[in-house]
C-alpha cells in the first residue's frame, strides 16, 4: 500500500525561480523542496507547486507567521 498523502517530488527548473517573484511584495521566493511550494518570508506565504506548475495566486497560498525584520 502507498502512502497518498506524500507529495510527489518534481524538480523546478532553476531558471524560472529566478525570474518568479512574490506577487504581493515582487520580492524573490524560497523553493521549499520537501513542501513543493515557494515561500515568500515577509509577507507570510507559501504558493504551492502542483504537477511541477507554480500556483502564484495569493487566494490559493498557505498563510504562516511571517518573519520579523
């Protein structure tokens, strides 16, 4: 039996976490590897990556306590 709650683990293309930016700030983005989603710190949220395609939308991103700066 597989566990289906394991998320599969696509690799980014380097060159397009570059250019992606937080759509809030236009910040750059942390690649979170194990979580597959891209972490924007300062604004407190996470953009998940489905089937290896960014989904850059604020109202589909996970929120988290951003950090203090």
């Amino acid at each position: 039996m597989t566990d289906t709650t394991e998320k599969p683990n696509i690799e980014i293309d380097p060159r397009l976490l570059e250019v992606l930016v937080c759509p809030v700030t236009r910040r750059p983005l942390t690649y979170d590897r194990v979580a597959q989603e891209l972490i924007s710190p300062t604004t407190g949220l996470a953009f998940p990556i489905r089937s290896g395609v960014p989904i850059m939308l604020v109202d589909q991103a996970r929120k988290f306590e951003p950090q203090k700066s």
